[in-house]
C-alpha cells in the first residue's frame, strides 16, 4: 500500500522538511525497518533508502562503508523492495540506488516492482541529463517521481533544464565532492543556485551532501524546503543493532534539530 501523500505534497507539508538517508541492511534489514519507522515517528517527510552497490561514485566513505556491510549481508535490491512494501504505508520512500544494479533488474521490470512496492520515488546519481529518458518514462507510466542531482558547479541554464525534468523534488548537492559528514555545506553558492531555480520551478528544492550538525541545518534550512541528512545518521548508529540504533539516531536527530520530539 502506497503513502498518501504524494513526495512533493509531504515535503511541502513539513516545510522546511527533513529526509533522512538510511543503507537499507545496514547493519541489518530488521534494524533498517526499525529506524525507518523511528524517523517517520519522529519528524521525517520522506526516507531516502539506499540500495547497496560496490561502486558507489557519489557516496563518502561512510555510506560506502555502509553499503560494503549491507552487501556482505547478502541484501539486493529485491531484498530493499520487500523492505520498501514493509515501510512504505507510513511513509514515502525514495530509492537511492545506481544505474547498474536497475540495468541488470530490467529497467521496465524495476519501474514496476518498485511501484507495487510502494515506492514514492527513484534517484539515480549516475545518470547524466542526457541518460536519463528511458528510466524516467519508465518510472513515470509508474507514478514514480524521479528527483535529478544539481551540483554547485552546475551552470544556472543547465540547472533549470534538470530541474524541468525532475519530479518530486529537486535535489541541490550543497557542496563539491562526495557524501560525508566532515565538511561543511558552501552556503553563498548554494543561496545563488537557489534564487535562479526558485525562478524556473516549482518543485520543492531539497539540499544534502555535508549537513551534518546543528549548525549546518540552521544555516541551509531557512533556504530550501527539505534537508537530507546520511551519513550523521550512519555514523550514529554504527556498531549497534535494533533498539540501540533507534535511540541513538533519535539522539542525533534532537541535537542537529531536525526532531518533532523534544
């Protein structure tokens, strides 16, 4: 059973809402549902549930490490679709996967099966603008939002023509490089880009990449609709299992702010 409010319709709802990234199977699929219902309770608009894959591109060393756990669990994106029909009544779950492993599914076949899953939504970092068409048709006979990447060094006419074709939300990368919690988001670039896509969209405009304490959340949150925070969260609950993860998690979201529970 599918969420009922659509991507877009729960991050508006929560402006400026918050999204957390979690490594499905990391450390374990049991505690994977655990925290994802944890945040739902807590605060969370939407779940960015990461699909484990052996090259990682646009992923830091903790959600790489994260997904290297996940693997060596054995879990596949089959396993990540049964956990997504799990969850996803409660909440709208946005699949962060790789093209590979959706090529070696079969594009048509993956567009279908994350939709009976539930799905609300499929990101794919590695997929240029000019790539994605047959995966975005795909997933859109499917009522499946597809949120497309703008880096910072993304040129503003560009950025609009990405922005056109996402769906769902649009996903600003707040700093150069990839994931990771040590370095801080480049707030000026970020609040530039914003203004010029705030001009050409419509769409909820969603930041990650580098959010990871208080600090950061105060300064890019007032600018955006959404903030999406991982590898914070990976770091916080690593080593532990099931209810420790939940509560550590919990813990971190409270001291970054981003908690509806006090």
């Amino acid at each position: 059973m599918k969420h009922d409010a659509t991507l877009e319709e729960s991050i508006l709802r929560r402006r400026p809402a918050f999204i957390p990234y979690l490594m499905a199977g990391d450390p374990d699929l049991e505690t994977t549902q655990t925290l994802i219902e944890a945040l739902a309770a807590q605060s969370a608009a939407a779940i960015e549930l990461g699909v484990p894959y052996g090259d990682p591109l646009a992923d830091g060393p903790t959600i790489a490490a994260a997904g290297q756990r996940a693997l060596a669990n054995g879990v596949a994106l089959r396993d990540v679709l049964v956990l997504t029909k799990r969850v996803s009544a409660n909440i709208p779950i946005v699949l962060f996967t790789y093209f590979n492993p959706v090529f070696r599914y079969g594009i048509e076949a993956f567009a279908r099966d994350a939709a009976q899953a539930g799905a609300a939504g499929v990101i794919v970092p590695d997929l240029t603008l000019e790539e994605i068409e047959p995966l975005r048709e795909q997933l859109a006979e499917h009522d499946l939002a597809m949120p497309l990447l703008v880096a910072p060094s993304t040129p503003a006419e560009r950025a609009a023509r990405i922005a056109e074709r996402s769906s769902g939300f649009v996903y600003l990368v707040s700093r150069l490089g990839v994931t990771g919690a040590n370095k801080a988001p480049n707030v000026e670039p970020l609040r530039t880009q914003i203004a010029q896509l705030r001009a050409t969209t419509q769409l909820p405009l969603a930041a990650g990449f580098g959010i990871s304490t208080r600090a950061h959340v105060e300064a890019v949150a007032p600018l955006v609709d959404a903030v999406i925070v991982g590898s914070a969260l990976i770091d916080a609950y690593a080593g532990t299992l099931g209810e420790e993860a939940k509560s550590r998690v919990e813990r971190a979201t409270r001291a970054m702010g981003l908690s509806s529970r006090a």
